[in-house]
C-alpha cells in the first residue's frame, strides 16, 4: 500500500517500548518515567518506536500521526534527510511516496516497515504555515503569534520567495486587504528580506 504524505518535522517521537507476545502489541516502558517497570522486570523485549507528524491533504496544516516506525525504518528515512539536507534541501518541503513493505534492516535481514520515495508533488502545505520541521513534535511546539494577518499571508503564499519592490509589496497588500496605508507599510517592510518575500517572517515565536 502506497500513499502520499509530507513531514511536518524531520525529528519523530521516540518511544521505549515492549513487545508483549501474549497480547500482540507493544506497551510503554515505565523506566524513564517512574523509574521502574514491570515488563523491565519480566524481562520483556525492549524495540524502539518512532512516530512522525505528517500532512496528508494539499492545504491542510492538520498534522496526523505515523506511528509503530521500527528503528530499520526510521534509520532509512533519516539517511534520505540527512542526504537532502546535504543538498541543501528541505525535506520537509516534499511529498513523499510512503509504502509498507519489506525492508533491509542494519543486519542484512528483510523485515517489514517503511520506505519513501520522493515524489513529483507539490507540497500539501507551505513553509509558513507548518512549525518549526527540526522541533521535535514531543515537546510542545512553540507558541507563535502572526505578525502579519493570516488572511493575508493566505492571500499572499503564491508570491513567496519572489523578488518584489517595498512600493509594490505595499500597493499589492492594499489591493488584496483594508488595511490602512501605516498598517501596509508595516507589513510590507516586516515581510521584505532583501528584496524577496518571506512570509516566515509573518509569524513570531514566543519564548
């Protein structure tokens, strides 16, 4: 099975778990948290499990959730990052083809998990709109405020990373929204980055 998704952050959540082959699932480990457990105890197996925020519809910030990533699948996903960020490239800024299927883990040993394949897609949702992609999604993501109006980053995601004069900025804002001619110029200048929109610029992260 094959579907089409794109990563909200390049970090996953990282659980301990433990197998329990009566029940067929995986349960939390309690170590790190109390400091004891009893499947620890019991001498269950420990795997490691991996959850990644994804976006799975073209303009839907909405992040879902792909969970139970084997450690083999995990490790193939982040050597394709890490490969992209060598070059430079976002890999959040992708739609990936995401199959369930046999992979090779470290050992050489088929095992089933994850493979992704970048794909010819358009992104589902534009930078400005997604969180920080190296916050790691298990710590709460930083509260942002926009400095800029929503309704108008929305109106203006088309033109981001464009080149634009400061006087053109200002005329297309007041032509696309009400705002007054003080509150234009400001947004004009706030989302200006040496000549070149940057509607990152329209959020700010609080401490």
């Amino acid at each position: 099975m094959t579907a089409l998704a794109q990563f909200a952050f390049v970090n996953p959540l990282h659980r301990v778990k433990h197998y329990v082959q009566s029940k067929n699932k995986r349960v939390d480990c309690w170590a790190e948290r109390t400091g004891k457990c009893v499947y620890c105890d019991n001498g269950i197996m420990k795997v490691n499990d991996y959850t990644y925020g994804i976006f799975i519809e073209r303009g839907d910030s909405t992040i879902k959730y792909m969970s139970s990533v084997n450690l083999s699948s995990h490790t193939l996903i982040q050597n394709i990052f890490s490969d992209l960020l060598d070059d430079n490239i976002n890999p959040c800024d992708l739609v990936f083809e995401i199959s369930k299927t046999k992979i090779t883990n470290l050992s050489g040993n088929k095992v089933s998990g994850y493979s992704i394949k970048k794909s010819s897609e358009d992104m589902f949702v534009k930078e400005v709109f997604r969180p920080s992609p190296l916050n790691a999604f298990q710590n709460i993501v930083r509260d942002f405020r926009w400095v800029v109006p929503e309704e108008l980053v929305i109106k203006l995601v088309d033109l981001d990373g464009h080149p634009i004069s400061l006087i053109d900025l200002f005329l297309k804002i007041k032509e696309i929204s009400n705002v007054d001619d003080k509150e234009a110029k400001k947004f004009a200048i706030r989302l200006l980055e040496n000549g070149v929109i940057d509607l990152k610029k329209a959020k700010e992260f609080r401490n």
